[in-house]
C-alpha cells in the first residue's frame, strides 16, 4: 500500500468513527473540500509531512 493510500483510507477511517462528513472535516481543517478530495482520491501531489 502507498503512503497516499494509506493517508486516504486513514481520513476515511475516522470520519466513519468520528460520524463526520468529508466537508465537514475540510471546515474543521481549514482546507477546502476540493483539496481533501485531492488527497483521498490520491490526486494531490502535496501531501504535509511532518516530523516527531
């Protein structure tokens, strides 16, 4: 599995546990729906990384 993948089936994931919707996920994010849907249908070439 891809790293892409692996992101969009995570943000699925819990938008299904949390009962949220992707727009209302993109509100909460501060992003707009159209670029989360980049994301989950692997289409965005700019993922965020961020280092721990």
């Amino acid at each position: 599995m891809t790293i892409s993948k692996a992101v969009a089936k995570r943000i699925l994931n819990l938008c299904e546990e949390r009962e949220i919707s992707i727009n209302k996920l993109a509100n909460l994010s501060a992003i707009t729906q159209s670029t989360l849907n980049s994301i989950i249908n692997g289409e965005s070439k700019n993922l965020l990384w961020f280092r721990y």
